[in-house]
C-alpha cells in the first residue's frame, strides 16, 4: 500500500469517517466520540489517510489541558483507526507520523495517548513520561510523547466529550 496519502479531514468525508470508526472498533462509541468533539470544538487536528482517492483510515487529536505547577494546553490522541481490511500496511503509521510533523510544527508539545504500549511505543509514546501525570486513566496504557521540553507531571483534563465514554 505505498501510494497511502495523508490529508487534513474534509466535512464531506464525516460519514466514511464514522463508518471506518465503526468497523475498526466494533461499535459506535469513537465515531459518537469524534462527533462531539467537533461540535464542542475541541478538534486541534484531524486527518484522513487515502489509497488513491479512497479513505482508509483517520486520527484525530484533542485539546487537552494539563493544570499544576505549570499549566499548558497539550493534545490527547484518541481515535486512530483504519479500516480493517487496509491494518497493518502503514496507514495508521504514516497517520501518526505525519500529525505528529504537524503538531510539532504548530508548537504543540505533549501527546497523550490511551492505548497499546507496543503499538504507540514506534512512534515515541512512554509509559514513563505519562507516570507522573494525575489522570482518571491512569495505568499501563497512557503514554506521553513530547515534542520537545514538555513538564512531566500535572493534572490532565480531557474535552468533556470524553466524559461519555
């Protein structure tokens, strides 16, 4: 699959995005998820990745706010998807890859992520960088990439959107 584009997300790619949502995570709980958080406005990126023209995968980060000592504002990953038939061909790689790029050029820098270790761990996502944050997901699965010298501990507060899952 090595003619996989990335774009910024489109209104007129909302459905298919909600339907690869559906099928990668078995439900509709992220698609209702990535809804609200573009109605509360809470979307700092979202993208779609292409084979040829077709939409095979999506990620979207969210605003998050992290409170303490020192508060910044910093994103939370969540979803990434891509369609079940197009997994493990790169897709969600190069989705990743390339927000990140995109992050950091904006001046973002902390990603959090509630996911896989081994997965997110390709891309720089630690345990031990999320282990001093205060977080009602607090565990194994959050992890912290940061996109340069970014505060290590602190009180995350994710988009209320979150709050319905």
């Amino acid at each position: 699959m090595s003619g996989i584009t990335v774009r910024a997300a489109q209104s007129g790619d909302y459905s298919l995005i909600s339907d690869i949502l559906a099928a990668a995570f078995a439900g509709t709980d992220e698609a209702n998820l990535v809804r609200r958080l573009r109605q509360d406005k809470d979307v700092v990126l979202e993208l779609v990745a292409l084979n040829d023209e077709t939409v095979i995968g999506h990620i979207l980060f969210s605003r998050l706010k992290v409170t303490g000592a020192q508060e910044f504002d910093a994103v939370a990953l969540a979803p990434l998807a891509v369609l079940p038939a197009c997994q493990g061909q790169g897709a969600g790689s190069k989705l990743v890859r390339t927000a990140h790029a995109q992050l950091a050029a904006a001046g973002e820098i902390l990603s959090v992520v509630l996911g896989e270790p081994e997965y997110y761990g390709r891309f720089g996502y630690e345990r031990q960088s999320a282990a001093g944050f205060e977080s009602a997901h607090q565990g194994d699965y959050l992890q912290a990439f940061a996109f340069g010298d970014a505060p290590r501990s602190g009180k995350l507060i994710y988009a209320p959107a979150f709050g319905a899952l």
